[in-house]
C-alpha cells in the first residue's frame, strides 16, 4: 500500500473542507501546508484553491521546501468557474522530484455571486469517493 498524506491549503476553508471529507473516507489526517511533511510519502492529496487563476503563494513556498519528500501530488482542487488549477501545478513540478497523478478531482468554490454553496455536500462526497479510488 502506498504512504499517504493529506494537505490543504485555503484562504477561504474550502480546501480545507476538501480535505476533511478525505480525511474521513481514508482515516488520514488532513493538515493544513504550514505543519509541513515530516516524512516521505508516496501521494499526497493536496487540496487547493485558484487565485487570480495562480496558486497561493505558501503552496509555492510548501512545494519547494517539501519537493523531495513527495513521490506523487493527487490534485484535489475548487474554484470560481470550476476550474482545475492542474496546469499551475504542473508548472510546480516542472525540475523537481515528485510527479502530478492524472487522476484529480475538481469543483466549484463560492467567491463572491459565482459558485454559490459550493462546495457542498455532494462536492464534499463526491471528493470522498474519488479519494478512495485515487489511493489505491
Ligand atoms: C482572492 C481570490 C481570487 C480568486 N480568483 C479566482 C480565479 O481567478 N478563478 C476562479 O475560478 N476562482 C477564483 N477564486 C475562487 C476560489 O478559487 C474558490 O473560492 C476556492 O474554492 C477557494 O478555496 P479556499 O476556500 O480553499 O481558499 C478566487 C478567490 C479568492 C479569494
């Protein structure tokens, strides 16, 4: 079985709902990217959100510090429009060690009018079981 880890990382509590729902489905705790990675895993779910269509800065910073300790990232990811921030991280593991999984999972994520209530519960249990595939 591979090694797995969760991280979220949010500005506002999405990612970090995300992140939750997995943790439940897969009995993995859910960190938030400041505590870090304190040991190598195989795949990580990284939860994420897109901001003016960039990532977050800390996530940079979590990727850089952190990049030979993963082997895979699983994008877990919400925005706006709906859209996945896939080719952002992609852009992230451009020279470094770990590889972008092709599975993901992606939804909206309210800002302002746009994405009302998402995610919501069926974001969150769709999330659930497509981590349970993905950690396979
Ligand atoms: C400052 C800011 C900028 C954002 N820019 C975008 C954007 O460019 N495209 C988009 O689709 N969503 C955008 N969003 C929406 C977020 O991606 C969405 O709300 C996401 O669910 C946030 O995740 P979080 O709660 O984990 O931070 C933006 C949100 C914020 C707060």
């Amino acid at each position: 079985m591979p090694t797995i880890a969760i991280r979220y990382c949010t500005r506002t509590g999405h990612s970090r709902q995300l992140a939750e729902a997995i943790s439940e489905a897969l009995h993995c705790p859910a960190l938030d990217i400041s505590e870090g990675l304190q040991e190598p895993v195989d795949r990580l779910f990284l939860c994420n959100g897109m901001y003016a269509a960039r990532l977050d800065k800390q996530l940079k910073f979590f990727l850089e510090a952190y990049a030979d300790r993963i082997g895979e990232i699983v994008n877990v990811c919400s925005s706006a429009s709906g859209r996945s921030t896939r080719k952002q991280l992609l852009r992230q593991a451009e020279g470094r060690p770990f590889r972008l999984s092709p599975r993901e999972f992606c939804c909206k994520g309210a800002f302002h009018a746009l994405a009302k209530g998402h995610p919501d519960a069926n974001d969150l249990k769709a999330a659930a079981s497509f981590a349970v595939l993905a950690a396979r």
